[in-house]
C-alpha cells in the first residue's frame, strides 16, 4: 500500500486532482454544519450578488443561498456519480466477462444486447428513461447506469478476448483452474487498469449526464443538486452571472479532478509501467 | 581506403540516460570489402540492429545517437552527412533488408507499386520502363509469375515470397552494400535455405557487399566470408569464418559456439516399453463456422491434425518436428486438452481422458503438464512468482503451507533465488522466467511434460541452459517428455524418437538416430538438408 502511494504521488497533477476530490467531499461531508437546515429555504434578498447580505456566493431569484445550495449538492453530485458507476462496472464487467471468455453463441447474444442499449443516444435515453419513471434519486441513477454500462461491457469483452488466449490462461487451464477462478483470479486483474480509468471517466460523465437531467428539471425535486442551481439561474444569466457560474465552476473542478484521479490510478496500477523510475 | 566500400571506426552509439547501459556500441570498428559477406552475430541486446541503423542514418534520433566516431562509406563520411544526401544514398547506395517482410512493407500497395517507388525517388525513368524493370526484378528473385505478382499485395505472398520481393526492392538500384538484418528468422527452415541461396547468387552477380546480422551460427557457418562477434555492444571477436566459428580465441565466442545444438544426435538411451500416453487418429480442424444470424460468409475450414497417431513411452523424450502451420502445436493442445480433438482418442496409460468433463478431467491434470513457448505471456503479470507455482497443488488440493513450501524448493531446482517467491514475473529475464515457467509445471509432479518451443524464444546460451535444466529433471523427476520444436538441431540434442509432421500430418517417426543419419519420407530429407551450418557440424564433428 505505502509503495503503490509513492508510485500515485509520483504523478503532481493526480495528487492535485486528489486534493481537489478531497475537498469536495469534505464539502460535501459539512455541507449540514456549515449551512444547516434545507438549502431550498428562501429569504428575503433576492438576485443579491456575492458577498452582500451575507450570502457568499450570492442568491438566486427567490433569494436562495447559492453557497448553501452547491455544499449540499456536492453530496448530490458525488453520490450520483459513485452508485451509478459502481452499478454500471458491475453489469459491464459480468456481460463483457461472459461475452469475452465463452465467445461464440454467448458472445453473440450479449453483444447483440449491449447494441440496442448503444445505438439510442445515452443522454435522450436517459431523459426517457427518467420520464418514464418519473423523477426521483434513484430513477436518476437507474437511468445513468443504463446508459453507462454498455462502455465498461465492450472494453471488458475486448480485453478478455486479448487475454484468454494467452499462454497464462491456457497454463491455467492445464492446472485444471475452474472458469469463474480463472476469470477472476487471472483475467480480471490483467484488464484493471483500463476498467478503473473507464470507470472515473464515468463518474465524471455521470456527474454530467445528472447536471444535465436537473437542468432539464428531470432531477429529483426533492434533493438539492448543481444541474437544478444552473437550471435556475439560466434565464437571468445575464442580469445575476453568479448564479449559473459557480455550480458550473464547481462541476467542472470536480469532473477535472475526477479524471486526474483516474489517470493516476492507471499509471500507479499498472507494473509494466512501474518499471519507468 | 578505396578498395574498402565501408570503414567504420571507433563508432559510439549512445543510448537515453537511465538506460542499462550508457552506450548501445561501443568503439566498433569494422571494414567491407565488394563482394564480401561480413557476418555481424550476437545474442539480444548486443548492439547488432543499431550498428546497421547507423550506418543508414536511421537511428530513432534524438535519444539514440552516434557520439563518436566515422562511417567511411566509398571515402565519404556517413555520420555528417546531410538528410537529403542519406536518403539519396538509401535504397541507390545502400539497402537494407528486414526480419519480418510482412511488416516491412506497406500493406495497402501492391508489390509492383512499392518496387516502383524506389525507381520514382531515384532515377529518372518512363513508367513503362519502370514496370518492365520491375517485373525483370522479381524474375532475378525467382518469384513464379512475376507478371502477377506486381500486382499483388504483401499478405497475397507467403512469408517467403515477402522476402523475395523485399530483397528484389533492395536490390532494384543495384546497391554498393546490401544490410541484412536477421532476414531469415521469421522464416521456415527450408524457406530459409532458399533465401540464403538467392542472396549468396544475387551477391555474385551485383558484386555488392553484404552486411548480414544474426544470431544464428549455422546460417553464418553457411555464408560468411567473415564474422565480427559482438557483446554487450562491444566487438570481442573479428576473423575469417575458418577462424571464429573452428578456433574461436575470446572466451565469449567459445561459450556462444560451444552452446549451438550440434546437428549430430547424441547416443540413443535405453528405453523402457511402457507406454504412458498414446494418440489415435487424432483429428482437429478449424473454421467452418457461421455467425449467429448465419450471415456472411462461412469461415474457412482448415484441417489442423489428420489422424496423428503416437505414442509416448515412459522416460523418453517424442520430438515433434516440423515447420509453422504443420499442426504441431495444435496437435500438442489436443493432446494436453486444451482443445477438445474432433475425433480419435487420447490414452494416458489406459484411460482414454478424450472425452472427459471438466471436473472429470482435474485428476489427470495433473499427471501431464505443459512448458510454454513465450516466457512473456506465459507467466501472469498481476501474480506473483511463489503464488504462480504454488496455485497448481492447491486447485489440487493440496495446503497452502505444502505448496508454498514445495514451490520454494521448486525455485531452487530450476536454479532461481529463493527470493523470486515474492516478486513479479516482469522482474525476471526471458530465461529466468523460463525456468519459473518449468517451476509451475512440475509444481503438480507431472509424469508427463508437454514442451511447446521451449527454448526458441531465447538466445542460444540461454537455450542451452534451458535444454540443460530440461534434461537433468527429465532424469530426476522420471518424466517422459513430448518436445515440440521447429528447430532440428535442439531436436537432435534432446529426442530420444522424432515424430516429423507436414500438413497436419505425421509423416515419419523413428529413433533420432535413424532419421537423421536416413531419412525415409522425401519431406524429412528435404527439411535435414535445409538446416544451416551443416557442413560446420560435419567439421566440428571430425
């Protein structure tokens, strides 16, 4: 553990995408003690800028603090992006394993599969999907993870496919190694590597895609999230600027350091590279 | 200087800093005469490609460069000549040829079209004139129907006929110096023979030098006129062909020569009759197939093994011999079942484990194991080395304790440091990972090893301690071991019986002994006569 950290804290920009990771999270962990009670609570000012009537990053058009709303949309943001990857990597690897490994006729009707979910557009397959099921938290990382697994399914499947045919595996079966071990145990950690830069790239994108789904007011009305403050503030971006940049700013940081994260990972998880000193 | 076609002289070739060695070659100096073949031979990492990369100025500049040094070509120095002056001098002055002739030419041009291009670049010629001389080319190289051949592309060729028409693109402009990097190692033994043949004639007749690198001291025995051996990037040895190869001075070309396989096959050892695993009209094809929807057209149906049939005796080693495509290593995975034949049967002592299920299958396991042929991909990357031999007895059964304990003895029998246990296979040399290979095989005590071209990913003084190592656990463990190689003279230094296939085909089998000294089958006759360095052998032998 204390060798695979220096080999992450070899890459400066992943340390820094950590750090920034950190302070998200973090954020997201005080947002009830620094703002207490409901971010959707308004007051009495109004469109006020930063830094005046006490509202750090100003308020939006029913005087909602835009400070209060993006600490407690973090957890939003995060939460989103962290369940509906984890669900999506878990499907993809199962169909991409299975598809890979047996090949043929197994390999036929799951890729087959994974086509009809990738030939419609994720993100207007998304809108549909939470349309249908109507707007809630989990009917939005439903949709994410539907739209998602497909990507992790076909990358999983081409590296299994490289792999089973090494010697490796072929050495494994004469040892008399089961299928699962073999998938698990052999082939599984060979293709970490890519699953794990995939899988930050998609919280990023699923951090996007729920941005996208709130701005569209297909987000939970319930929770609050950055897409709902940018939906917000949209038609008065031009008379209160604040209200739509910082949610924007705050999703771009951490999507950014998501993939820095990511990229360390990979470089850190790999001991081909580890040679490299 | 003027008789001289190239000087080299104190040449120093630098590598990257942070590399193994600060310089790739060092203080090289070697001269070519017209006419003359100068063999530059050595293992892996000697320096031997990159020499001939300097001399066409083709060095992955800025990190590998010459430092030092000159390359005299026709009195004219080379390391400060300008670009477009190199590439006036390549391909008209000096042409190289290269290891794999699928690769070296561009895929998506038709042979005429690449032959043409060197003509566009160089000289000034009509392109009826262009074509015609193109065609004259590929007739000079002995390719059947040139006419059809300009206008076929590389993967219409087989990997023989590729090198054919690489060597005709050489010599289109009838180079001073012809560089020949390992050009015949991708290549079948008797292919080969045969572009050894074509270079040697078209030598004669084009006066040109030749520099000629490889590994391979049968094909310098065959066409040397002389031998610059290297090491570490240095020269240690330079001489006629008589000198180096019969009466070698530097302890390093003493131990190279010393671990090429003689061709002569060692004496026949006692055999027992007990046969401990026997093939019957073994049968795999490939292809056939047809895609879900069946649309498209079927794949194509090749018949990898017909009806092979052999037999396995206890404490020998069954060589199987043959050249790629013939079937050998499918025929070794049938076996070992890894692949499930089409028909006959597979007997390991008296129980046929043709058709046994997976779970059926575990307890025969392990009585036959198997040695790979890349020690790269043989070995997992993600596990480490203890874990690796020790997996096998614990799928077994076996505690983790006694496997552990077994695979830390297993280390030291194959030679490597206890402390390998706990690293990664990356950590570990082609040789070395070899033997961890060999480890996990005998981790499960195998009566029987199935070795698919153990050694011929390696360097020959590797491959001689491999082959060593092989044969002393043949004795200790009892195995009886069948050894597939493409390579005659490992086959004569370690088969008791030789099973030579063709097409899938067994086509004789017999002692050693026998078939070397009288083969039967026309094909063995043309494959021994194929093999490099024979009259070398003869000599040595003598």
């Amino acid at each position: 553990m204390a060798d695979f950290w220096k080999r992450f804290s070899r890459n400066h920009q992943a340390v820094l995408g950590l750090l920034i990771l950190c302070c998200v999270i973090f954020l997201a962990a005080i947002a009830n003690i620094i703002y207490p009670g409901d971010p959707f609570l308004y007051s009495k000012f109004p469109l006020s800028p930063p830094g005046e009537n006490g509202f750090l990053l100003g308020s939006d058009s029913i005087g909602r603090d835009v400070a209060s709303g993006i600490a407690h949309g973090a957890k939003t943001s995060l939460l989103i992006g962290l369940i509906a990857t984890l669900a999506a990597v878990f499907i993809g690897v199962i169909f991409g394993a299975f598809a890979g490994y047996y090949g043929g006729i197994v390999d036929d009707i799951l890729m087959r599969v994974t086509e009809v979910f990738q030939t419609i557009p994720s993100f207007i397959f998304a809108i549909l999907l939470v349309a249908i099921m109507k707007p809630s938290i989990e009917s939005v990382v439903i949709a994410i993870t539907v739209v998602s697994w497909p990507a992790v399914a076909r990358l999983v499947r081409g590296e299994f496919l490289a792999l089973k045919n090494r010697e490796f595996v072929q050495a494994c079966h004469t040892l008399g190694m089961g299928d699962v071990r073999i998938m698990l145990a052999e082939i599984l950690p060979n293709c970490l590597s890519p699953i794990i830069v995939i899988g930050s790239l998609m919280v990023a994108t699923a951090i996007l895609i729920e941005s996208g789904l709130a701005f569209l007011g297909l987000g939970d009305p319930n929770v609050m999230s950055w897409g709902f403050i940018i939906s917000d503030g949209r038609s008065m971006l031009r008379v209160a600027w604040w209200i739509c940049t910082f949610p924007g700013i705050a999703i771009l940081i951490t999507v950014l350091a998501i993939n820095l994260v990511g990229e360390g990972l990979n470089d850190a998880l790999n001991p081909r590279l580890r040679e490299r000193k | 200087m003027t008789d001289k076609l190239l000087t080299i002289s104190n040449l120093d070739i630098a590598l990257p800093e942070g590399s193994e060695r600060r310089l790739a070659v060092e203080n090289l100096s070697i001269d070519l005469s017209p006419g003359e073949t100068l063999c530059i031979v050595g293992e892996s990492g000697s320096g031997k490609s990159l020499t001939a990369r300097a001399l066409m100025g083709l060095l992955p500049a800025p990190h590998v460069r010459a430092t030092k040094g000159k390359v005299l070509f026709c009195g004219e120095d080379l390391t400060q000549a300008s670009e477009p002056r190199m590439r006036q001098i390549r391909g008209s002055e000096i042409s190289m040829i290269f290891q794999e002739p699928m690769t070296a030419l561009n895929p998506v041009m038709t042979i005429g079209g690449q032959i043409d291009e060197v003509f566009r670049f160089h000289a000034d010629m009509p392109p009826r004139e262009r074509r015609k001389r193109a065609i004259q080319l590929l007739e000079d190289v002995h390719l059947p129907d040139p006419k059809q051949i300009v206008a076929a592309y590389p993967h219409e060729l087989s990997g023989g006929q590729r090198q054919r028409a690489m060597i005709a693109m050489a010599l289109a402009l009838e180079p001073k110096i012809l560089i020949a990097d390992e050009p015949t190692t991708a290549l079948d033994v008797t292919t080969q023979a045969q572009i050894l043949k074509l270079i040697n004639e078209m030598q004669d007749v084009h006066k040109s030098g030749v520099l000629f690198i490889t590994h391979d001291f049968g094909v310098v025995a065959d066409i040397a006129d002389r031998v610059v051996v290297m090491q570490y990037g240095k020269v240690v040895e330079t001489g006629t062909v008589d000198k180096v190869l019969n009466a070698p001075e530097h302890s390093y070309t003493q131990a190279l020569i010393a671990s090429v396989p003689s061709l002569i096959p060692r004496a026949p050892r006692p055999r027992s009759e007990h046969i401990v695993l026997s093939g019957k009209d073994v049968q795999k094809s490939f292809g056939g197939g047809k895609s879900l929807f069946g649309f498209g057209k079927p794949n194509r149906h090749v018949r990898a093994v017909k009806d092979v049939t052999l037999d396995l005796r206890r404490g020998e080693t069954l060589g199987v011999v043959g050249e790629s495509g013939s079937g050998k290593s499918t025929l070794a995975r049938c076996i070992i079942r890894l692949m499930d034949s089409d028909s006959g049967s597979i007997l390991l002592d008296d129980v046929d484990i043709t058709s046994l299920g997976r779970s059926e299958m575990r307890p025969f396991r392990k009585r036959i194991q198997m040695v790979f042929q890349d020690p790269f991909a043989s070995l997992n990357p993600r596990i480490k080395v203890g874990q690796i031999i020790s997996q096998g007895p614990m799928i077994q059964g076996e505690a983790r304790e006694s496997a552990e304990a077994r695979a830390r003895e297993l280390l030291e029998i194959v030679g490597l440091d206890e402390r390998a246990f706990n690293r990664y296979p990356h950590e570990f040399s082609g040789g070395q990972r070899q033997r961890i290979g060999i480890a996990r095989a005998l981790a499960l005590d195998p009566e029987i090893l199935v070795a698919d071209e153990p050694v011929s990913a390696l360097d020959v003084s590797i491959q001689a301690q491999i082959l060593e190592l092989l044969d002393e656990i043949r004795e200790k463990m009892n195995l009886s071991m069948m050894f597939i190689t493409h390579d005659l003279r490992v086959a004569a230094q370690v088969c008791d019986r030789l099973a030579v296939m063709r097409y899938g085909e067994i086509v004789e089998t017999g002692a050693t002994g026998d078939i070397f000294n009288n083969p039967q089958h026309s094909y063995t006759q043309e494959l021994l006569a194929a093999v490099p360095g024979q009259n070398w052998d003869r000599k040595l032998a003598t």
